[in-house]
C-alpha cells in the first residue's frame, strides 16, 4: 500500500542516504525562508499573528520570528508560517505547485526547538517533508488541486509537515502512518483566498496542523493509516484522481529537491509572474524603456496564467502580487520590482492604475489549450511606443528558477537586504554562518534563540526597514 510505503521511506531514510546536492540546497532555501520570514515578521499579518499567538499563551516551546516570547510549538509553527509566505517572496517548487519552505521550516524550527534537535536531524527532517509533500503531489495528480480552486501549498503542505515532524519526533512507522492520516483530515485551503491575508494562514495552518498530526499519533491517537488508498482516500476525495498507477509506489529514490529543483524568488509576487517581469525589465535595459513613452504593453502568456492572474485593478498590496498589470506597470515605472513598490500607496498611485489600463493579456501561440502544468512555457512581453516603435521579448527561464539559479551569495545578499533593521548586523551574520554549517550544530536552539528573543521595536512597520532591493547578478 502506498501510505505504508511512503510511512517507511519517511522513516528509513537516512541522513547519509541523501546526496550532498539535497543538502546543500536545503541549506540555501533555508537562508532564504529565514529572510522572508523575518522580513514578513513587521508585515501587518505577520504582526497581527503574533499577537494571536501571543494572548493565546501557553507553555513557551518555541520562539515566534522577531517576537520576544515563545509559545507552544503548534502555535510557533502558525505565526512563523504566516510571517514566511505572507510576502510572496518565499520559494516555489513545481514538484509541490506550491511553497515548499514557507511549510516545511516553520514546522522544523518549532518542534526541532522545543525537542533540541541537531542541525542535522533539522535538516533531514526537511528534505524529507518536502519529498513527501512532492510523492503525495504526484498520487494526488496534484495540477489539479490548483484547477479545482485546492492551494496546493495548504493541501500538500500539511501532508509534508506531518513527515517532517514525524521524522523530528522519530516516530516509528505505524505511528507515522497515523500522523498522515490525522494532517488528511486537516488539510484545506482555498485559492479564493489569493491576495488577502489568509493566503498566507495556509502556509501557518499547514505547518500548525503536521506539528498536531505528529504529536497525536506520537501520543498513540487512531487515524485510518492508509489515508491515500481507495474511494475515500486523499487523492479520490480531493481531486478525484482514480488512478492507481499513481500510487504503486515510490519513484526510486530520487530526489525532487534536486531533480525538479525549486526557484529563489527574486520578485516579492506570484511566480507566475516572474518570467514577464524578466522580460519587461530586460526591455527596459536594452532600449531605455520610460513609461510615458509607452501606448501598450502585450503580455504573451498561456491562459492558465491570466485566470491565475485574476487582479487586474489590483486596489491592495497583496493582490497586486497577483496581477501581470501591476507588475509590468510597476517594473517599467521603476526600473525594478522589489518589496518597495508594493505597497497599497503604489499600487493606487494615479501613475501605477494608468500605466495598468494599457496592459493586455495575449495568448501565445501554438501553447497547448488544456495544459495543467505552465510553469514550463515561455512567457513574452511586447511593448508599442508613441513614436510607433515595436519591441518585444520573451523569457522561458526566470532568473531564480532551477534552470537560470541564483547562488549562495545572492541568496546572503537576499538576506540581509530583508533583515536590516530587524537583526542587527552580528546576529544577521552569525545567522548566516549557522545555517552554511547547520549540519554541524548540536542543538538548534543556538539559530532560534537569533531569530525570535529579540523583538521588533514597538512600532517599526515594513516601511520603516526599507525596499530590501535585492541586488541582481551582473
């Protein structure tokens, strides 16, 4: 059965048994979660979880990010995943249609504080929630979370939080069975949400819920231990996917961290966008682009794209990160698209909602009507000047993305762009030297004590910190 052989690989998969290559990128998307998380810590959702979790109370387990108090982990893993994602600036894997980190640490962080877990349990304990998250994806058919309004992050990211925190608990077979089927119970969440705060509560809840599912089964709590099996289980009910080929067993032992990859995100909006951003501001370096020259803008994008994209009069920060309109505007005004030009100010900028209306959505040619999956296809921007001037440009590989990476340094860079004025330079370093050697790391509490006991000013709001512009490779 499937479940019990996914329970066995969670459960026997060695540290040693993971190549070099999943580590390494492990650690990179680690840095890089911490970044957002922190920087997404003085983000009113993220200071509004805080405060949940803080008048909540409890015993203090695990740290909240920039908070000054800890909580119990459950409610550590909310706070610190709603700070990850709330940005849109945290990373994204095909292989989960979603965000694999902005689960995955939040979950690792508070049960691996509160059990003072190695650096190295911290980090298997990560890549195996994400190559859970992405095996119970592909039984799930999991492009068709997405198409059927599921958000894969809230769905599949439960599922991968519940593996790790069984793997953090060390959790036998049977028992990581049960912590599956308890996170299938609590898995859900609504694309509907996109643009609100709630978007990133599913990242929160999902890593909430495996802290729960873990601890239960830990604690001898019943679930159906085959929760992807048959008519009734997660793969049927979610999407109706029927075929058991799906489920026959684990694709060997490859890793997706490494053979699928997962993007850096080099632009704080919906990777969806990132391949035209590529192009719009590549047009605006090679021609010298000004946006009171420009009568239209043409986005050649698969349709799945535009119904994804659905803000085209974004009015808020966090639905602009949704719309292909705000972000071209954006990009052409500035010359960049950074944390700094979403802000609901910018978006409602007479400059920004004109520039908007003359953005168009084009289908591309020849792009196959009924495709799922378009995180693979081009995308192309073509811009039309008042003096009758025609450019265009076109992009299949964002920069971030597995096929065009950014390295370790301009994941530091990334870094401390996002958390200055929120660590001091010591600690941003020191953080930084922790993670490139977290294998090495008896006990992670050293890491956590950094990010979460010393609390933002009272007051300090995302504007007060900066653009956190990230630099470009040249």
């Amino acid at each position: 059965m499937y479940t019990e052989m996914l329970a066995e690989f969670i459960v026997q998969t060695r540290y040693k048994d993971m190549p070099l290559e999943a580590i390494e990128v492990a650690r990179k998307h680690i840095l890089d979660g911490l970044a957002v998380g922190l920087r997404g810590s003085i983000e009113p959702a993220g200071m509004t979880v805080a405060r949940y979790v803080s008048a909540l109370g409890g015993r203090a387990e695990a740290g909240v990010i920039a908070g000054g108090f800890g909580t119990s982990a459950p409610q550590a893993a909310l706070a610190n995943g709603v700070m990850t994602h709330v940005l849109d600036f945290d990373d994204y894997a095909s292989a989960w249609h979603g965000h694999p980190t902005a689960v995955l640490l939040p979950t690792v962080l508070a049960l691996g504080e509160r059990e003072r877990v190695s650096g190295e349990r911290m980090l298997a304990a990560f890549i195996i929630g994400w190559e859970a998250g992405a095996r119970i994806f592909s039984a799930c058919d999991g492009l068709r979370l997405a198409d059927m309004g599921w958000h894969p992050t809230a769905i599949i990211g439960t599922m991968g939080a519940a593996a790790a925190a069984a793997r953090i608990l060390d959790l036998n077979e049977q028992e990581t069975r049960r912590a599956l089927g308890i996170a299938g119970s609590q898995a859900g969440g609504l694309k509907k949400n996109s643009g609100t705060d709630t978007k990133s509560f599913h990242a929160g809840n999902a890593a909430r819920s495996g802290v729960v599912a873990a601890s239960l089964a830990q604690l001898g709590f019943s679930a159906d231990e085959d929760i992807l099996e048959g008519e009734l289980g997660l793969p049927v009910v979610m999407t109706g996917e029927r075929d058991s080929s799906k489920l026959t067993g684990l694709p060997g032992h490859a890793f997706s961290i490494v053979s699928s990859g997962a993007t850096v995100k080099v632009y704080p909006s919906c990777a969806a966008t990132h391949r035209s951003i590529d192009a719009m501001l590549e047009l605006v370096r090679r021609h010298d682009l000004h946006a009171e020259d420009v009568v239209e803008i043409r986005c050649k994008v698969h349709p799945q794209v535009t119904r994804r994209m659905r803000f085209h009069s974004p009015k808020t920060m966090l639905e602009a990160k949704f719309s292909l309109e705000y972000c071209l505007a954006a990009a052409l005004l500035d010359g960049e698209l950074t944390l700094g030009q979403f802000t609901d100010e910018k978006v409602n900028s007479a400059r920004s909602r004109e520039l908007m209306q003359r953005v168009r959505h084009i289908p591309r040619e020849h792009d196959p009507a009924d495709s799922h999956d378009v995180s693979s296809l081009p995308q192309g921007v073509a811009v039309r000047l008042r003096d009758g001037a025609e450019y265009s440009h076109e992009v299949s590989f964002p920069l971030g993305s597995p096929e065009n990476p950014v390295d370790w340094d301009w994941v530091v860079d990334k870094f401390q762009d996002c958390t200055r004025g929120i660590l001091s330079l010591a600690d941003g370093n020191r953080v930084k030297d922790i993670v490139s050697n977290l294998e090495e790391v008896h006990d992670i509490t050293e890491l956590t004590r950094i990010i979460t006991d010393s609390p933002v000013q009272t007051g300090l709001r995302a504007a007060d910190v900066g653009r956190a512009a990230v630099v470009r490779p040249g």
